[in-house]
C-alpha cells in the first residue's frame, strides 16, 4: 500500500471539503448550512491531520498530525448533533443542556489527546507498525477513547433516528432532501464501525476517506435541494421589504419559506415551519390552490392572490396583497354611480340603461308626492328630506322583486316587469293605500301613471306615463291614471 498515495487522497478531500464548507457559510440561510460548514471545516482538520500523520516517519511528528487531527475529530459529537437539529428544528432533545454536555466532554476529548504522554488516558501505548511496507502509528486505546467513541455513535445515532423522522415526514423535494442526510450520515458510521472490529487495514483510519462521500450526499441534499432559489439580496429585497406577503412553495405545495409581512396577514404561520403543507395556513383553510382563485375573502378582508411558476414546475411563489380598502372603494364608487344618496335606490340613469338593457315588457310608472313643495315650504328641508327617505324605504321594500328609482326631486319611478296594466295597477293601489295610512312622518300621499312598454319603445312610454301623470294630478292627486 503506498501511503504517499494515500496522502495525497487525503489532501485532495481536504481542499473539496474546505470548498463546500466555505460555499456553505455563503449560503448559511439554509436551516442546517452553517453547523454542517463547521463540521466540513473539523473533517478538514482530520484529513489534513491524517494525511501528515501518514507522510511523517517518526512517532513524535505522527503524534503531531493526530493533534492536528482531533482539533476537528473532537468536535464531531457536538457539530454531528448540532447540524442535526438546525437542520430539522429538533430541539426538545438537542436542547442547550445537551449541547453543552456535549462540548464539554469535547473539550475534554481534545485536551487529554494533546496530553496523553502524562496518563494516557486516550491512548495506552502509541508505537509504529511496518507490517504494511510503511511505518505507520499502532494505537492502542485508553479509557477516553472508548467514552470519546460511545458519545460520537450516540450523536451519530441521534442524527440518524432525526433524519429518518423527517424524511418520513417529508413529501416531494424535502423528502429526497431528508434522505440525502439520511445516507450521508450513515457512511461515516458504517466506516467507523469496519474500522473498529478490525475488518479494514491495520494501522489504517478509513474515516477520513469516507468523508467526501458523506459531504457530497449532504451538500447535494442541502445546496441541490434548498429550494431557496433567490440570492440573499434578492430575498431581503423580495421577502422582508415588501408590506405583501410572499408564500413560496415547492412542486408539491410544501412551504419553503414566507416573509415578515405573511404573519401579519395569516398569524397562525407562526406555528407552521418550512417543509409542511401550505393548507395547515388555517387562514386559508377555504382557499382553492388547486383552482386558483385571485380573489379571496376572509372574514372582513378581501385579499388579491397573484400565482407566480417558478422554472421547470419546481415551485410556487404566492404574492397576496390587502385590497380591502381599494374594493369598498371601488364598491363606494359603484354606489355613487348607480344609487340616490339621499334614499339609496338606484337613480335615474342607472335605471334607464337597466330597462334599456335588460327588460323585454311591462309596465313604467311615474309618481309625483303630492304637494311636495308646500312641505318644504311650510316645515323644511329637512322634513322635506325625511319624507323622500321615507318613501324611498317604503317603495323599495314594497316592490322589492322590481326595480324602482328616485326619478328626480320628488318624483320617483318604478319598472312592473312582464305584468298588464291592471295587474300593475293593483299593486300600485296596495302601496297607494299603504302610504296614506303612514304614520311615521308628515302625512302625505302621491299620484301616479302608467303605461305599457315595449322592448325599444321607451321614450313613447315615457311620455305616454308622463300624460297618465298630469291627468291624476289635475284630477285631484292621490290616485293613478293608465
């Protein structure tokens, strides 16, 4: 076995490793990025360690190289859990109690290797071994070693059983991703445990050559699968600078990641993490996605969703703006177009284009309120205004099936649709009689008349109702002529 080869190897996986930890740290956003950097940085150390370890040629300058190396392998128990828990959100075991037990027994790990020659406590006996055509260090292992090993399997295993969760949790995208960690975590402790029922080389660590295939299944399931598709500028700019919010999903409808302003729209994401299903919004309970609607209400809000595809179907980004305001707005112009302001049925010209448009046949009416001046006159305006907001409620309500209208001042109009003149005329006479007996303001009454109309005959029955008019007035009043 040559071990210049060997070196070389190690050297080469310590400049990849060192690579994607630093493209790690640029992309440290990514829940997981930055512990799984650090950790990339500590297996650096091993290697390089490992690699000097194998082209020195005495036990002093090879014990030197295992310095090197635990500056990284001490910390593998801590980093291992940590990236394990960032990444996932696990933090009812990882909590900071266990962290830091963790780190301390780290420390520990590094300090009693760097003093090993007073009590060998990690390793019994260190000598060289030439039975591979080369020398190379024969360890035997101290009391810490074995306690060094048990924490590392135990963080091992703990981010093994956290990657099986959440991949079994997952769908879609964020499961591929879950199993990538799943399988890169496993290699290393696979190799490890070759290496310590002896089945490997003697004298030789296959740890550090397992690396960059573990970091290379955990970089693609980080870097290849983040989903985080903006730049860091452009998610600060987009995400966090914006009063919408931005909802952004994967192929299968899987949150990726929302901004500030989505709280305040939908507060209940503040128990939703990235990964879950974009319909436990409960805000959103009733919205179709799979449809689509650009309009949805909610509760006394109404709010424009705008659908944006991302390239080659791999997600969904969801601009959702307030338009409360814009709407009753644009409702209040609509009222102000169409209806009266004082008695709040439609007005005239909305009334006309309504018949013109949509009416076949029927019956127009005209009604004048009878001396409606001397009101005016005699107890004011405001009196006045009473009587016509009065009449306006009653008409409506009366004929609420047919379209009525404030035809102007006092005189107001009304569309009996597919009814004869004499069916017309004993429905008017009902509310004729209805009027007369009010007793809730001045009293009052109106005359009325009416005449037959035609699809394209409107301004013939107009005047033809206008005469009808003039003839109950001249007559007396409070009646109707047709």
């Amino acid at each position: 076995m040559n071990k210049s080869l060997l070196s070389i190897l190690l050297i080469i996986s310590s400049i990849l490793l060192s690579n994607l930890a630093l493209y790690g740290i640029r992309r440290k956003k990514i829940p997981g990025a930055f512990a799984f950097s650090i950790l990339l940085i500590a297996m650096t150390f091993h290697s390089l360690g490992y690699s000097f370890e194998l082209l020195s040629d005495s036990v002093e300058k090879m014990y030197f190289g295992i310095r090197i190396e635990y500056i990284g392998v001490s910390f593998f128990p801590f980093l291992i859990m940590l990236f394990a828990r960032e990444y996932a959100d696990e933090r009812k075991f990882a909590n900071r109690y266990m962290l830091c037990l963790l780190i301390t027994v780290n420390i520990a790990t590094l300090v009693f290797v760097n003093t090993n020659s007073y009590h060998f406590l990690f390793y019994s006996s260190v000598s060289l071994d030439s039975s591979l055509g080369f020398n190379a260090l024969k360890l035997e292992k101290g009391i810490w070693y074995y306690v060094h090993i048990a924490v590392l399997c135990f963080s091992n295993l703990y981010s093994i059983i956290v990657f099986a969760v959440k991949s079994k949790k997952s769908k879609g995208d964020y499961r591929t991703k879950a199993l990538f960690m799943l399988v890169g975590v496993t290699i290393p402790l696979v190799v490890f445990t070759v290496y310590i029922l002896g089945f490997g080389p003697a004298c030789i660590d296959l740890l550090p050559f397992s690396y960059i295939f573990m970091s290379l299944l955990i970089g693609v399931g980080l870097f290849r699968y983040d989903m985080l598709f903006l730049t860091p500028i452009t998610h600060e700019m987009v995400f966090n600078a914006v009063d919408d919010a931005v909802l952004v999903t994967d192929r299968n409808g899987m949150l990726i990641s929302f901004n500030h302003a989505s709280k305040q729209f939908f507060p209940s994401l503040e128990g939703i993490r990235a990964g879950e299903s974009i319909k436990l919004i409960r805000e959103l309970f009733n919205y179709d996605f799979e449809s689509y609607k650009d309009i949805y209400e909610l509760d006394d809000r109404i709010y424009n969703f705008k659908l944006i595809e991302m390239k080659n179907n791999r997600g969904r980004l969801y601009v959702i703006n307030d338009i409360t305001e814009s709407e009753q707005a644009k409702k209040q112009l609509e009222i102000l177009a169409t209806r009266d302001t004082l008695t709040g049925i439609y007005n005239r010209r909305h009334f006309m284009n309504q018949i013109e448009k949509d009416v076949t046949q029927g019956v127009f009416v005209i009604i004048d309120i009878d001396y409606f001046k001397n009101i005016n006159d005699k107890f004011g305006h405001t009196e006045g205004d009473k009587v016509l907001r009065y009449f306006g409620y009653e008409f409506k309500t009366f004929f609420k099936e047919h379209m009525v209208c404030r035809y102007g001042g006092e005189e107001f109009a009304i569309f009996i649709q597919n009814d004869d003149l004499d069916k017309a005329f004993l429905k008017l006479e009902a509310f004729r009689e209805r009027i007369v007996s009010n007793t809730t303001t001045l009293r009052f009454t109106f005359s009325a008349g009416m005449a037959a109309y035609e699809t394209g005959r409107i301004s013939n029955t107009i005047i033809e109702a206008d005469k009808k008019l003039y003839e109950a007035k001249e007559n007396g009043r409070n009646q109707i002529r047709y």
